[in-house]
C-alpha cells in the first residue's frame, strides 16, 4: 500500500530528497507521492517535520 501525503504538508520537500525511488513530485498546494512508483519503504514519512505522510 503506497503512501499519501495529507493536507498538513508545508511543501518543506524534505520527503522528495530521500524517496530512492523519485516517487514524489511538488504538485500545486502540496508534495504528491505516484502510488505506482512508491515501493513502500517509510523513508519519506520518517523524514516528514509535520507528520504529513502515512500509508494509504
């Protein structure tokens, strides 16, 4: 199950330097993760500052 960034999201873009995957883009009010190219792995949630990314 891929992981969703919520409303909270500052658009900081912390998460989309450390996806390995390059899954996550800035969209127009927030960062967005592809699900068909997120591999699951945590690492952008884990680096989120405001808590802004859990699984979908």
């Amino acid at each position: 199950m891929a992981y969703k960034i919520s409303d909270a999201c500052v658009k900081c873009g912390s998460c989309a330097e450390v996806c390995p995957v390059g899954a996550i883009s800035e969209g127009d009010a927030q960062y967005e993760i592809n699900p068909d190219a997120c591999v699951d792995c945590g690492t952008c949630a884990a680096q989120c500052p405001v808590e802004a990314i859990a699984e979908a």
